[in-house]
C-alpha cells in the first residue's frame, strides 16, 4: 500500500440505502429515529477505508473523517431535494503528520475518534497514544500537538483506549466541555470516561450494559449526549444501539446512564457502526449521520447513514441487563 505523501483525489461510487430494515421496506421510524437515507461507498482506492470517526460542516454535508491508518480522508455529501443522501463528491485522502512531519501510520496514527475544537482546530483519539491537536481546515498539513490523556484513563489497554469524544455545542448548557469514554466496561460494569471542564480533566464513568462497546458520541444541541455503542457475537450476532445521557446527569458525579433511543441488528443496514455526527437544518431538524469502518475487509462495507431525531425523547431509565 502506497504512503500518501501528498493529499490524494480518490473517486467514490455510491450505492444508495433506501430502506433500513432487510425485511420490511416500508419501514421508517426506529426507536425514536426516522430514517432519511444511506449509502454503500466504494472507492477507488483502498486507502479510503476504516472510517472511525467524523465531524461535519454546520450544513451536514462537508465530512471530515478519521480511519484506523492514521489518514485523514474528507468529502462533501451531496443529498436530493428531501435530504437523501446520493453520493460522496470532492474526496481526498491524507496522512496525518506526526509533529516531526512525517505520516504518523498505523502505529502511530490508529485514529478512533474526532472533535472540532473551533472552526480550524481538531482534536483526535488516537489508539495507544494520546489525545492530539491539529490546526487548519482542512488539517491536511498540520502537524500534531499531543496532549496529555485525562489522568484516570492512562492506563487503558493501548487496543482499547479512548474510543469516543464529543465537544459540546456552543450555547448549550456544557458548551466548552469535552467528553471521553473508553472502549470497554471495566469488571467494575462501567465504562471510563472523563470530561473536560474548565481546563481540567474530571473523571466520569458510564454504566455499561449487556457487553455492548462504546464507539463514538455526540453531544445534542440542548447538552444532552448520544453514545453509539456496538456488540459482536460471533459469527454473524452484529449489533447497535444509541443511548441519551441526560445533561443534567453529566454535571454530576454518579455514574451516568440512560435511555435507549435505537436498536439495530444484522436484519438491519447496519455494519461496524463507529462514527456519529450531529447537525441541526434550517428547518430546525436534528439530524444524526453514522458511518462504519470497514476494517479493510472484503465481508465489511463503508456505509453512510443517516437519521432524523423525532421528539419528544424518552425519560425513562433503560431497564436493561448489566
């Protein structure tokens, strides 16, 4: 496999996801989630691949995502008249740059998930390492600033690390903060997380349940969180579900928990689901956009799919095994 050196067009041929459920077409609410569409992506080159992680423009439609190479890989989701998404247009590939500039790789650059810190500011996961920061938009030449993990959360398992981040929105109730979950439940049934607060890592944990990993998260416009979260049982048991985390529970120091608002399995179109984004229309909809990371598998794809959140949201403890 080639090293990308320099920014790489690549073409991406789109195979559209007009129904979620296998068996039912004329499905469209999940949980309390309307589906608007998706896509099966195939590239023409396999560096566009293992997609962990994404941010997206206020519009929904410019992408920047993250993959398990450490490769920046970027796009514009085009959509039709009622917000379908049809294709990926403008994709380039780059490699991620270490703070000596060269490609930071896969050893070095195992992206796991990605936050906008400001209009030309990022922030990264990167698996084993550390947490980065890259400037510019797009941060095709920047160069990596490491910062230091939150304190309690050093110790995780370098293939395990932090696999989720989400920076709350501005105008909301914990705008400036930044939230982190580790992969897995300690023997302990909670996830480790911390939160950003005020310049200052404070531990945070998230009760797990039914041995579902965390993958991603995304904070909602009024604080709330959403973390996706995914389940394999071999050989064919793929699963995912998205829980709410309610903001008030987040200023806490309980551990925090909450409702499950979608579950979907290997009847549904899903994959290897990692990456969440949110954005908000003109119209005033709050739109989830999920992609999967196809592992650089012939038996997984890259899928593009996205959702419209109806209202209201349950209240409701999960009343879930741990």
């Amino acid at each position: 496999m080639p090293a990308v050196a320099e920014p790489v067009p690549v073409t991406v041929s789109a195979t559209p996801i007009d129904h979620f459920a296998l068996s039912d077409p004329s499905r469209t609410r999940f949980g309390v989630l309307d589906f608007r569409g998706g896509l099966v992506l195939t590239p023409s080159d396999s560096r566009f691949s293992s997609l962990s992680g994404l941010v997206l423009g206020s519009d929904g439609r410019a992408m920047l995502a993250v993959s398990d190479f450490g490769l920046w890989v970027a796009g514009t989701i085009t959509e039709d008249a009622r917000g379908r998404p049809t294709g990926l247009d403008d994709v380039v590939v780059a490699a991620m740059l270490g703070p000596d500039g060269k490609p930071l790789g896969k050893r070095r650059g195992d992206a796991e998930a990605i936050v906008r810190l400001s209009r030309d500011a990022v922030l990264v996961s990167l698996e084993g390492t550390s947490l980065a920061r890259f400037a510019g938009d797009p941060p095709f030449d920047a160069r990596a600033a490491f910062v230091p993990r939150p304190p309690n959360l050093v110790r995780l398992p370098r293939n395990l690390g932090i696999e989720a981040l989400a920076a709350a929105p501005a105008g909301s109730p914990l705008a400036g903060r930044i939230v982190a979950f580790g992969e897995r439940a300690g023997a302990d049934g909670l996830h480790p997380g911390a939160m950003l607060d005020d310049g200052r890592w404070r531990p945070i944990a998230l009760v797990g349940h039914d041995n579902f990993a965390v993958t991603d998260a995304a904070f909602l416009p009024g604080g709330d969180l959403l973390v996706l979260e995914r389940r394999y049982d071999r050989p064919l048991g793929l699963y995912m579900r998205l829980r709410r985390i309610g903001v008030d529970d987040l200023r806490g120091s309980a551990p925090v928990d909450g409702p499950i608002l979608t579950e979907a399995d290997f009847g549904d179109e899903i994959d290897n689901m990692e990456g969440l984004a949110v954005h908000v229309t003109p119209a005033g909809e709050t739109l989830l956009t999920f992609v999967s990371d196809d592992n650089r598998s012939i038996f997984q794809r890259t899928l593009i799919l996205r959702f419209a959140l109806s209202t209201p949201m349950p209240r409701a403890r999960p009343q879930t095994g741990g």
